[in-house]
C-alpha cells in the first residue's frame, strides 16, 4: 500500500526535501522507521522521526561534509546512528544493522543492506515497519495488520526478542496499554516467554525500567497491566513491594480518570508503607521530587481529607499554609486526584495562596521591640489570620493585637 495522508504530506519540510535530494544523488535508500510509521497508520503525526539507510555512517559522513552539512553528537556512530542539521531541523539516520551479540542489555551490531533483517531484529511487530518517502510501505510482520486489529506481538519468537533486551518485557506492557483495545487479550505463549524470562529484568538499570513504567502508569488498561506483573512474577525486578497493594490501585486508577495524574502519584497507591517508597527510589533511582511525592502521599492519604461543613476544601488551604513551602500546593492537587476530589482539585488550582499581611516591621512601629515577643505576636496573628479563613487585613489583625 501507499500512504498519502496529511499527516504523511506535513513532514515534507524544506529540511526533508534537501536530505531526501542528497541519498537519491548517491542511490543510497532511505526510509522512515519504526514507531514514526506506526503514528502515521494510525492517523496521527509523529513526534520524533527515525530514518533507516542502506548507507554506513562513514558514508553519510562523507556525503553530509561535502555537501557543507553540519553534523552533530556523534554519540549513536558506533551503533551506525548520524545526526545531521539542515533548514534548522535534526535529522537521526541509523543504518540498517543486525545485531551480531547481545546480553539482554545492549547489542555488537554489524551494518547491512537487507531491510528485512533490520526489521527482524525489532521489538514488536507494530514497531517494525518501514515508509519509503514516496509513501510505499514495507512490512515485512503484519505490523499494519496487527496495528488494524490492536494486537501486540512481538517480531518472531516471544522469547528470543526478550532474551536480545529484556527491558522489551516492559515494552511490551507500554504498547499495549497505548494500542490494545481491551484488557486481557494476549496470546498464552507471549505471557508464558515473559514470566520465563522476568528475572532477566533483575539485570536492567533503574532508569531505563523507570522510563518505561512511567509511560505504563499512564496508558489504558494499567489495573490490568500492573496486576498481570504481579500474577507473571515482574514486581519484584522491577522495584515494586511483594505484597502490592492491588484493591488501592484499582480504586485509585479509577479515582484519577482524566485528572492527568503524575505517574508517582498512581503508583504510590501500590504502596503500604514508607519503605516501599524507599525500595522503590533505590531499584529505580527516581528523582528527589518524585520520592518526596510518594512519601507525601503515603503519609496524608487518609489523615488529610475534606471537611464537613461549608468550606470542605479549608484543612488543605491550611495545610498549604502551615507548610509555607513552594513545592506543597502541587503535592495537595496530587493527593486530591488520589482522593478523587474533582471538585476541590478546581476550587484549589483557582485559589491563589493569600501572603500574610503583618511584618516584624509592623510591630516594631506599634513599639514591639524583642525579637522574641515579635515572634510571638506574629504567630498569634497568623492564627487568628487563619480562623478567618485567611480574609482579616493588616488593620483588623493589628487592632487584634492592641486588645491583647
């Protein structure tokens, strides 16, 4: 088939036409790889491009310096990858390749012609396609037919795909959650290679896992996801306690439907205890926001909640202002999506945190002279500040403070 849609056509950019322009002069075959194509099947326009080649990257660096193009990081060279900057656009070209070793971490990779074995050595069939720029696709797994029917398969044998890259367990998590249109509908020998290959998680770093459960967290189907991690033996590589607490997430994923959650804060609901945090944070390596959310949310999840009464949002307007930290008014509108208080979370991203109006200045003009009777009367002011609901001005709290 031959793809001429919209999204198809925008990519053609100056920057495009010129890169295309240079391979055809050499007869170099240059293509769209992987997930761009997919994104583009599907009907949407693709992020980041990935482009495949027949030429090797010694190649492509003699072709881009002679026709005075900048190329730049030659970090991806050794895995055949050349970044170049034309029309103020990148442009990531790797060359076809097969992967001569692995270690179910990283490949030895030797450079080829064949497409077929370059999209042999992809995770998932959706993921193994490639468009030619004149829209002709090449698909050598059925990835569009899987794409048309919402099925993730891996390219060839389950296991042996794992056993290249074990983080590709996840990956496999990812896309289904993006893709698959209901829960539960993966073949029995995909499931059976995963739970016979989950250990090999064990040997992944943190970051990489990190990334992919993020995205999980955040896909359809993540109840079911996160419950079949458990039933195929994955938590335990993967940072997350034994004994997870499965009813809260379900509960809290439920909660946080369209409220566009951070990912710490879906999967905190796993959690019991505050070392599950602290497990979490030394397999995974999170960042110290990330942690210090978790924690939060453990800690206040059941004892901060509404009020009864006419100002239900009042003990999270406190809390705020007890806390005098920047960083707290985000972590309330986390616990409220955790609480699946909608409402409160729109009444709260409204209000603006009020700045108490009475300085030690203030005082000293009324003749408060002691640093520490400053520091006392500021805080009875605060208080009574507080009862009124953060409403009294500088005058009435200093009227208050002359009754005293």
């Amino acid at each position: 088939m031959k793809l001429q849609s919209p999204q198809f056509q925008s990519l053609f950019t100056p920057g495009l036409r010129s890169v295309a322009e240079l391979f055809e002069k050499k007869n170099y075959e240059l293509r769209i790889a992987g997930g761009a194509v997919r994104d583009l099947l599907s009907g949407m326009t693709p992020q980041d491009i990935d482009f495949a080649t027949t030429a090797t990257p010694a190649e492509m660096k003699e072709m881009f310096t002679s026709a005075g193009v900048r190329l730049i990081n030659n970090k991806g060279e050794k895995h055949g990858t050349i970044t170049a900057r034309l029309q103020e656009q990148n442009f990531e070209i790797t060359t076809l390749r097969i992967d001569v070793v692995t270690d179910g971490r990283h490949a030895e990779v030797e450079f080829t012609t064949d497409w077929e074995k370059d999209a042999e050595r992809r995770d998932l069939t959706v993921n193994s396609m490639f468009l030619g720029l004149d829209g002709m696709l090449y698909d050598f797994f059925n990835g569009y037919e899987d794409l048309k029917n919402k099925k993730i398969r891996f390219v060839g044998k389950a296991s042996e795909r794992i056993q290249e890259d074990y983080l590709r367990i996840l990956r496999y998590f990812r896309f289904y959650g993006r893709i698959a249109e209901n829960p539960g509908d993966h073949e029995p020998s995909t499931l059976q290679a995963i739970q016979e290959n989950a250990k090999g998680l064990a040997g992944i770093s943190g970051e990489r896992i990190w990334v992919e459960l993020k995205k999980i967290l955040l896909g359809n189907h993540v109840n079911h996801l996160i419950r079949l991690m458990y039933e195929l033996e994955i938590a335990q590589y993967i940072g997350l306690p034994l004994d997870g607490h499965l009813e809260e997430f379900d509960r809290v994923t439920k909660n946080v439907q369209n409220l566009c959650p951070k990912p710490m804060t879906v999967l905190t609901s796993l959690f019991k205890v505050k070392d599950d945090v602290t497990n979490l944070d030394l397999r995974l390596k999170i960042s110290k926001e990330e942690k210090n959310l978790g924690l939060f949310l453990v800690k206040h999840r059941q004892e901060l909640s509404k009020a009864l009464g006419p100002e239900p949002l009042r003990p999270y307007q406190d809390f705020i202002m007890d806390s005098r930290e920047a960083s707290t008014n985000s972590k309330i509108c986390e616990l409220l999506k955790y609480q699946g208080e909608e409402q409160l979370l729109r009444e709260l991203q409204q209000w603006t945190v009020p700045s108490f109006p009475v300085s030690g200045h203030d005082l000293r003009k009324l003749g408060v002279s002691s640093g520490k009777e400053i520091g006392t009367a500021l805080q009875q002011l605060r208080e009574e500040w507080k009862k009124s609901g953060y409403h009294m001005d500088k005058e009435e709290l200093l009227s208050c403070l002359k009754k005293v």
